[in-house]
C-alpha cells in the first residue's frame, strides 16, 4: 500500500496530523525544556551494535509472539504499579496485596539497592516518559549502572526514548528484561485506531528481529552486552 507507515516515527507525523493540537502536545510533548524528552531517543543513537564476523544463525528468529492472547505485554501492564511512593509505603503495599509489586523510576544505583532491599519484584528504569523533571538523565544511559546494582536478583525492565527494534535490541543488551512502550503506541492508535498499534509493535518486532539477525543473535537471550558500545565504552578505550 502506497500510504502504508514504514516506521513509528512516521505514525508520530499521522498521529500530529489526525489530533487536535492540544491533544497532540499533551500526548508527545515532556517537562519543561524537553531536554530528556530529547534524550531519551538520541541517547539511543549514539549507541552502535556490533556484528559478530561469523556465527550460526540456526534457529533465528525465536522471540516469542507479542501481539496474541498469551502476550507478555498483559501481563507487565498487570504487573506495573504506577503510583507516586514512598520507600516507607513499600511495606505498607506488601501487607495488603500478594501481587508483584514493581518500582518505576529508578534511574540510580542507590535506589536500585533499596529497591531490591525492601524486596519488590522488579523495577522500571524510566523517567516517565521524560514528563516529570527536565534534565534527569536519558533513561538508556542510565540502564547499565541500574542492571549492575540489581545483580540479577530481580527483573530490570526499561522505558523512555524506544522508537526502533535497534533500540530495544540496545535495552536488552545493556541488561533489562523487557522493554516497554509508551508514546509509540499513543501514536499508533490516534493515527490508526487498533490496527495502528498493531502495526506499530508489529514493526517495533520485525525491526528488532532483522537486528538480531544482522548481529547473529538467534534468539532474545543471544543478546549480550558484547554486541553494542556506549559513549562510556568509547571514552574508555582512549584511556
Ligand atoms: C500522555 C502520557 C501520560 C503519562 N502519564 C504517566 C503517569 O501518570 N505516570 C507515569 O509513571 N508515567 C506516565 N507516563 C509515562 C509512560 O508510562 C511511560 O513511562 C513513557 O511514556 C515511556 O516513554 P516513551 O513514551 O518514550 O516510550 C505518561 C506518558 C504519556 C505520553
């Protein structure tokens, strides 16, 4: 089809052009400045991928269906707790539900330790969507430091700036779990109706599909912090 979207950013420009101004600002529009809203998507690319020179690629292509009924994405919207906290409320939380209890907003190594000490299920890397304080670090340059402070001891899970499958690819292989999607889908829907977000986390999985393929990763657990490097990475190597 000749108007058919080839990638989210062009949803965004069909999203500007069928809402209302207000509407359009409210949903892509962040704090202030803007200035993390802008960093979230080009801390990413300032981010490259490594192809390995020779690898097996038997078996690509084995990331499990996102858009069925037996999605991951139900789930993790289950699972996410999205409310302003205290530490101290944490507990609080714990004694009257038996449901996971997931942190979002973690950007530092400190509250990452505190996090898994007061013993929640997971946590969100995120500045929500870069719309509370302007000038709090890109979420991707972030992840790594987080990732490292949790140990493993409980899944990582990361949002802010993801526009293209290279840039879920990247969240992966800086450690998280799982990445999650927020404006992209907003566009989908306000361009589309349904079959626009489909289309918009169809492309987000083909895009990273033909990255891992292109990096010779055949499945999601293939993608390791080898196959990308950060600013930080290029700073160490001129030392
Ligand atoms: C219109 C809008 C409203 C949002 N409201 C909240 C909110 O109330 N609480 C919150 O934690 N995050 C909120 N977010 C952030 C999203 O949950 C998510 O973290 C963010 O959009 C991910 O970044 P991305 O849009 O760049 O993918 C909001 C985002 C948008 C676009």
């Amino acid at each position: 089809m000749a108007d058919e979207q080839v990638n989210v950013n062009e949803f965004q420009q069909l999203a500007k052009e069928a809402l209302p101004k207000m509407n359009y600002d409210f949903y892509a529009g962040g704090a202030e400045d803007q200035y993390t809203l802008k960093e979230n998507v080009e801390a990413f690319r300032r981010i490259t991928t490594i192809a390995p020179q020779l690898k097996n690629l038997e078996g690509l292509l084995t990331i499990e269906p996102a858009l069925d009924n037996g999605s991951n994405l139900e789930s993790y919207a289950k699972e996410t707790l999205d409310a302003s906290l205290c530490w101290k409320d944490i507990e609080w939380l714990k004694s009257i539900t038996n449901l996971p209890i997931l942190i979002k907003g973690i950007l530092t190594r400190e509250d990452a330790i505190k996090a898994v000490e007061v013993g929640v299920a997971g946590i969100v890397v995120s500045n929500h969507g870069a719309r509370q304080l302007d000038y709090c670090p890109a979420t991707i340059t972030v992840l790594e430091e987080v990732v490292h402070a949790v140990g493993g001891k409980i899944p990582v899970l990361f949002d802010g700036g993801v526009r293209r499958g290279t840039d879920v690819f990247k969240a992966l292989a800086l450690g998280a779990q799982a990445v999650l999607i927020g404006r992209p889908v907003i566009f989908g829907l306000a361009a589309k109706g349904e079959y626009g977000v489909r289309r918009v986390l169809q492309m987000l999985k083909d895009e990273l599909e033909l990255t891992m393929a292109l990096s010779g990763c055949p499945s999601v657990k293939d993608i390791t912090r080898s196959h990308v490097r950060t600013e930080r990475d290029r700073l160490i190597s001129m030392l």
